[in-house]
C-alpha cells in the first residue's frame, strides 16, 4: 500500500532516484504502463505483469519512483516521450493498468493528462481518493475508456461512487468478475489515434494544459462561458488534517493508532518519525484506517488534542499536544474547458472555450485546408499542417508556434 499523506495528495510513494523499469515487445506492439500498488511490491509486480504483457507480445512500462500528484504525472509524461522516441513506438497505443492501492492513480492520470492514454483499467481498489483529491474532470475521459474490474461485492459496495463518476460523466465501464485476460482484451479494443476528431478538456493548473492537438498557452477567467459548465467530480467534502505539517503513512501498518512513516524534507514540525498519534481528544485511534474514518467526520475547523506515543532509546513516552484540525482548501477554484472538433466534409476545426485566452493548436496535412473558428471567431485558414498560435485578443491573426 503507498503512503497515504495527511497534507498531500493520494496514492504517493516516498521520493526515490527517478526510474523506470522496461520489458520491450513486438516492434510497434502497445505500450502497457503499470502503477505499482507500492514501492516494496514493485518488483513481484513488474514481473507478474513482464508474462501478462508477453502472451500479447506488448512492451511493459513501470515507474520504480514515487509519482506525487500533478509533479509525477508530468514526470511520466516525460518518460514516455523518451521512452516511445528510443524505441520508435511513437504510433503504438499506450494502456494503463493498476490494481489495488494503484487503482486510484488510474482514475487520476486518466483524467488528468488523458493525452497519454488509449484505454486504462483500475483492478478493484477505489476512485474515491482520486475523486477526494477534487481534481478529476469527467469530461478529460470522453477518449479514454476506463474499465473497473471488481467483484460481485465490490460491485455492489461501490454502486454509490460508480453513480457518481457516470452522472458527471466519467466514461467508465465495469468489468465484473473479469480474467485477466478479459481485461487486456477490453485494452486491445482501443486503437491508438493521434488526432481526435473530437477533444473536451478542463483543468486548473497551467501546467496540465494539454488537450491533444491543442494546449492552452493563456487563461483567463474573465472569459466566461455558461455553455461549458464544470465537469468536475466533487467529494463529499474536501476532508480535515492535523495541523502538524505533512506526514505520512501506511493504511496497512497495524495499530495502536497510526505510524508516522514519512516526513517531508526540512520539516519542522512536532513530529518524529516512528511516532504514533494514538488519540484524538481522548478517543483511541485502532489503526490507520480508523485514523482516516476519524478524520473523514471533521467538517469544521477547531482546537483538538493529539496523543502522541515516542520511542526512546527503547523507553515509550506519551507527549500530549494541542492543535487544530485543518479542512483543506479547494485548489483548483477556477478552470478552463476547451472543446474542439474537426469536420471533414466542411474542412472546419471548430473550438469553444471557458477561461482560455490563447491557444497552440497544432493542425495535420490531412485537414488541410481548413477554416479554424474559436467561440464564434474564424481565426485562421491555414493551407498545410503545422502548428499555429491563436489569441482570442486577435482574431484573424495567427503565427506560427514558437518563441
């Protein structure tokens, strides 16, 4: 299980050297990327899967570093740039897998940066760390078909979350009681395509701003459209963390109370590492899990007591402090969407937007010649592919990208 971090995001590893491991296929054969479920597993992991990727003759991926939100996605990014340049796979589909405490990160990077991926699976697990990180866009998989492979009792426990991600729009399919070898095909069925006809995203952060063939280069929220409403997916609410700076730890480390298994570097807070927080106000914490539900019911901000226990020099000690409990902030309060689409008959690229004030916007030979209008504004005609950049503040007047 990765650690769960109390101020942070979901499903992060502890930092390590950045890498990855590579199982190489069939020339051109898909790329399958794993998420390991944790670091100590990665190896047992990367070679069940080395033989599941074998009998399709597909190239295996997985990342042996921790990838931390948003920073790690754009790590992997990175990786499998260089990755499909070194091995000429620049055509091949690129599937993503995870299971268990990794299925979470399948839900997120599908929704986050859905430029990478053909198809992903999430093998059991859950999205609702995903969901409780409140930065998935269900409009971000209208390309990208997610299967969740549970149980029949997985299933029926997860009919709530499920109902959730379809109403908002999450493209998601169940795979119940499936083999292996059910969800490879649900991958094999999905054909990797390097420009969608059609392309919705929405984002928050000027850094994930990739919507295929186009990428916002400027926002701005004065540029309103009630047309593109929000896709995000809420949680029930932004959850609460103790005022204690960052930690981390285990969901599956045995109580009494929670371990404190991470620090964030330069810390400098009350805790240690190895200490465990065995109560809240009086109220003893079984485990990580019990922490996690615990903290789950705060919905306001206000003073509680922490028991610490210590270690040292193998004498126990118990250290009572006073804090608060936090409720984290919503990070991403406004977004920008940005919808395009391309009609062949009428050889027109149509976009409409939300908060986006220029755009890059890169246009193949076989669209062209085109017409290319943006929220109501023809824009540009180019006579050949290539890509150009567009400003709403100057309609008409596009150049080419570069600096």
């Amino acid at each position: 299980m990765s650690l769960l971090f109390a101020l942070a995001l979901i499903f992060t590893l502890p930092a390590q050297q950045s890498s990855y491991r590579f199982a190489p296929g069939a020339g051109g054969a898909p790329i399958l990327v794993l998420l390991p479920a944790a670091a100590e597993t990665l190896e047992a992991e990367f070679q069940t899967w080395t033989q599941i990727a074998a009998t399709r003759k597909w190239n295996l991926f997985a990342p042996t570093a921790g990838l931390s939100g948003d920073a790690g996605l754009k790590q992997l990014e990175s990786w499998l740039s260089e990755l499909r340049t070194t091995h000429k796979l620049e055509q091949a589909p690129c599937y993503l897998v995870g299971a268990g405490a990794a299925a979470a990160g399948v839900f997120y990077a599908a929704a986050r940066i859905p430029h990478l991926w053909t198809a992903a699976v999430a093998i059991s697990g859950s999205p609702k760390p995903a969901i409780d990180s409140d930065r998935i866009f269900a409009a971000n998989t209208g390309n990208v078909p997610v299967a969740w492979a549970v149980t029949p009792e997985e299933r029926q426990s997860s009919d709530a979350l499920r109902a959730k991600m379809l109403a908002a729009g999450y493209n998601l399919t169940v795979l119940e009681s499936a083999t292996i070898e059910q969800v490879l095909d649900f991958l094999a069925r999905h054909r990797f395509v390097a420009y969608p006809e059609a392309i919705d995203c929405e984002t928050g952060n000027p850094q994930l701003a990739r919507c295929y063939w186009i990428t916002v280069t400027a926002f701005d929220p004065a540029l309103r459209n009630d047309a593109l409403r929000s896709s995000r997916i809420p949680p029930d609410h932004l959850g609460a963390s103790l005022d204690l700076g960052g930690f981390g730890f285990k969901l599956t480390t045995p109580g009494p109370g929670v371990l404190v298994e991470y620090l964030p570097e330069n810390y400098r807070g009350p805790l240690k590492l190895n200490d465990r927080i065995v109560a809240l106000s009086d109220k003893q914490i079984l485990d990580a899990k019990h922490y996690v539900e615990l903290m789950s019911q705060v919905t306001e901000e206000r003073p509680v007591s922490v028991t610490i226990e210590r270690t040292e020099k193998k004498e126990k000690e118990r250290i009572r402090l006073t804090t608060s409990y936090k409720l984290r902030k919503r990070e991403e309060v406004i977004t920008a969407r940005i919808q395009a689409s391309y009609a062949s008959e009428a050889k027109e690229i149509t976009i409409i937007s939300r908060a986006v004030a220029e755009i890059q916007i890169q246009v193949p030979d076989a669209w062209t010649p085109a017409i290319i209008t943006w929220n109501g504004n023809q824009m540009a005609s180019p006579q050949q592919g290539g890509c150009l950049a567009l400003s709403l503040k100057s309609p008409g007047s596009s150049r080419p990208c570069g600096p």
